[in-house]
C-alpha cells in the first residue's frame, strides 16, 4: 500500500488501485475535502487557491485533476504551472489566496506524487488541520457548485521571478559583493523546477552558471535526494568546471545542499549551519531545527549567544516552534532553510542567497569555509516496513531499554550520549523506519546505526 495519508499531505505511487496508491479518484477526492475545508475556514462569496508543481512526469494529469476539482467546488484557481514549493508559498499571501496546492513528492522517486496543502499564509497545515481534511475526505458528504457557479481558472506564470525578486530585497543579500566575487557555480536541478529557478536567481546575482540535468522534464537522473552517494556527477562537474562550489536542490527545491570547489560534499547538515552563522553574525537571536539535525547548529547558535532548540520532525511542527521561541532562522538538517524575513517554509533560493552573501563577506574558499564549522559526521539508514514489524511497540522497548539516557519521545525515541545521539522514528513520507546517527565520526555514526538496526530487528524477531 503506497498511498500515505499524514500532515504532510497526501503522497503516493500513480497508478494501480483506487484507495491505495495516488489514483485520479483519489486526487479528486482529496482536492475535493481541502476545497471543502477552505470553505469552512471563512464564510464568502469568492474562494481563491493557487496551485503550482514540480516537474515529475505526473504532474500535468494530477494537476489538471485538482484544478477542475476546485472550479467544480466553486473555487477560483490561480494556475502558476511549473514551480517550486517555497514559491507557491510566496505566492498564496501574494495572491491574497484562501490557501495553495503544490503536486510534488519533494525527495521521492518519479512514481510518487503528492497535494501538499497550504493554509492563507502560505504555509503547511497542523495536525488538526490535516486531520480534519482527511475527516471531509471520508465522509462522503462533499458538496459541489452548480452550473452558474462554477470557479475560473487563470494563469500567472510570473511567480519565479516575482520569487527571484523577493529574495533580492532581503536585507541580508548583499548583491553588489557577491557580484563583484565573479563566483563561478554548477547547478544540478534534477530536472526538475530547480534547473529554472536557481538559473535564474544566480544570473540575477551575476554568477556564472554551469547548467546540469536543468532540463525539467521529470526524468529525474539520479535518484532525487540530494545524498552524497546520488551526487558523484555532479562533483566531477564541479572540478572539471574548475567552479567555486556546486549547487544540488531537490525536485521541489525546499532542500539545498553545496559540494566543496574539491569535488567535496559540503554535507547537506551544514547548509543550514553556514547559513545561521551568517544570520547570526548580523541580527543576534535563537535557532530551531528538527531532533534529527545536526548538534553544530546548536553549536554556532550558542557561539553568537543565542539559545538552539529541537522540534519533532516535519516543517510544521519547525515553524510551530520557530513562531514560539520568536527564532530568527531555523529549518531542517536535510538542507532546509526557513528564514522569517522571507516566509515560514523551506526555501532553496534564500538559502543560495544567503550562502553567497556569506561567501563574497568571508572571501574564502567553500572548503576553508567548511573547516570553520564543528566536525559531526551522520549516517542516515532505513528499514522498509513490513507486517511483521510493529514499530511502535519496538520504539516503547527501546524507551524502557534506555530510560537512564537522555531522551527525547516527542518524535519517535531520541537518545542523546554524550559523544553521539540516534534518532528512531516512523516516517511520515515513506513505508519506512527512519534511523538517523551522529557522531564525532563517521565510523561511529555508522555503527551506532547498525548497533540500533541489529536491536530493532532482535526485539522484533526478523532479519531488518
């Protein structure tokens, strides 16, 4: 069963049987229960959505799908066709829009798509928001418009670039010296909406572009997260080029993570990381990022004299305690930037930005720069779910085998030691169970990945 139903939308494999993988029935159906519930939210006389995807080969049908559902709702779609995630964010309080629909699987495979939902903000849905849509979409009690008030559908596809703009006038975008560092950088957009957007940020910013797999066709060339292990290309590029560092998003292009002018991952943990210390550096404040992120985002906080905290994983629940603890930038450690002056979501673009404002500052090299940084090393492993493997009575096993550590069960188990930490948790985006390390090595990451798979599957009886 590939059809996940959770606060970060609705996400599955297209084709197969309706009800268990992204079928068109299912599209409807849940286009139809979040247009129902934009009507619930505010009681007039016109409803309008924007509604955006990224590039994978699916996109198209499902989009059509769910842009008609909402005109057969009554509801106005501003149609913004090839996009990103953070720019259908930027445009939803732009648009002055009751809420906004991305088509897009983020990090998954060509045969994943998904809805995810956003509020008049422009950002994701809570729990009980989410909860509630998945309440309409089984009540069966939908209703829909009549002939004379069916919604429109118009088309803007001006919103890169009014995006592009946005992240220009941030006030920590130092244009004039980042022109002026003639940087000379290797774009690899997965073929997806990546390879236009961050084209045409960095030729705006007048960097010189080396364009790889920015054809958005949604094939994708590699798999699509941006792993050390799935980038080998784009590090030959980068040296071959003889480029100041490379530049890899995901489909989507909420994620973003550097490779070194060696050819050298950069490590996705530390986008975020470089990026903060830059913010930081400049307006003085607290961090969030999620229990799976790296420890050197607390480090650098501290370091500028401000407070680090961790929420449970997923963007939500980040802003949730971003808005909260009134944070000055924040995100995820999978090379998710949330920085407040622009928007509460994930944005690739002024992640970009703000990296190369930090570089035209410092004046050194992408590797110098990296050396500046606490050394933490991750291992990121999966098991694949299966009937035999009740998870949750697992992970409460582990929380009793542990309970003298330090942990954290906000979010799964977290067990922080003193020199490294694991992270075990259900995903909410894939059939898997996540297990997530860090360590003062990379040795050691790995084995206390392996110590803690080896355990999951001795309490559950199965080879994992």
């Amino acid at each position: 069963m590939t059809l996940i139903k959770s606060i970060s939308g609705i996400r599955g494999t297209i084709g197969g049987q309706v009800g268990e993988n992204l079928t068109p029935i299912d599209a409807v159906k849940f286009a139809a229960a979040y247009g129902a519930w934009i009507k619930q939210q505010r009681d007039k006389t016109d409803y309008k959505v924007v509604v955006g995807r990224d590039a994978r080969i699916s996109g198209k049908m499902i989009q059509d799908l769910v842009m008609n559902t909402l005109v057969g709702m009554g509801i106005h779609v501003v149609d913004i066709g090839l996009s990103t995630t953070p720019t259908v964010e930027v445009a939803v309080p732009m648009e002055h829009a009751d809420g906004g629909i991305i088509l897009t699987a983020s990090h998954n495979p060509k045969q994943w798509n998904a809805l995810k939902l956003l509020n008049a903000k422009g950002e994701f849905l809570d729990g009980a928001e989410g909860a509630k849509i998945l309440d309409i979409a089984e009540s069966g009690t939908i209703n829909f418009s009549d002939v004379d008030s069916l919604g429109k559908i118009t088309k803007n596809k001006a919103y890169i670039d009014l995006h592009i703009i946005e992240v220009l006038d941030l006030s920590l975008v130092t244009v004039s010296p980042i022109e002026e560092a003639r940087f000379k950088v290797v774009v690899d957009g997965v073929n997806s909406t990546g390879g236009l957007a961050i084209p045409l940020l960095l030729e705006r910013l007048g960097v010189e572009v080396v364009k790889l797999y920015c054809e958005p066709n949604g094939h994708f060339p590699h798999n699509p997260e941006p792993l050390k292990e799935h980038l080998s290309e784009l590090s030959k590029k980068v040296v071959e080029e003889r480029a100041d560092f490379g530049i890899v998003v995901d489909p989507d292009v909420d994620r973003l993570a550097f490779v070194d002018e060696n050819g050298e991952m950069f490590g996705e943990e530390y986008t975020l990381v470089a990026c903060a210390d830059y913010v930081l550096s400049k307006t003085p404040g607290n961090t969030v990022s999620n229990m799976s992120s790296t420890r050197a985002l607390r480090d650098i906080t501290e370091k500028h004299g401000g407070t680090y905290e961790a929420s449970a994983v997923g963007e939500v629940n980040v802003v949730k305690l971003m808005k909260q603890n009134n944070v000055v930038i924040g995100g995820e450690g999978n090379g998710g930037i949330i920085y407040p002056e622009a928007h509460y979501g994930r944005d690739a673009l002024v992640g970009v930005a703000l990296f190369l404002s930090l570089l035209a500052e410092r004046d050194m090299k992408v590797s110098e720069l990296r050396k500046t940084y606490p050394d933490y090393y991750m291992s990121k492993k999966k098991i694949e779910l299966t009937p035999s493997l009740d998870v949750d009575a697992i992970l409460k096993t582990i929380e009793e085998r542990y309970q003298n550590e330090q942990l954290t069960t906000i979010d799964g188990v977290k067990i922080d030691f003193t020199e490294n930490w694991v992270h075990l948790r259900k995903s909410n985006t894939e059939p898997i169970v996540r297990i997530y390390t860090e360590a003062k090595s990379q040795e050691s990451a790995d084995e206390l990945a392996d110590k803690f798979i080896e355990e999951i599957g001795s309490i559950a009886g199965v080879n994992v």
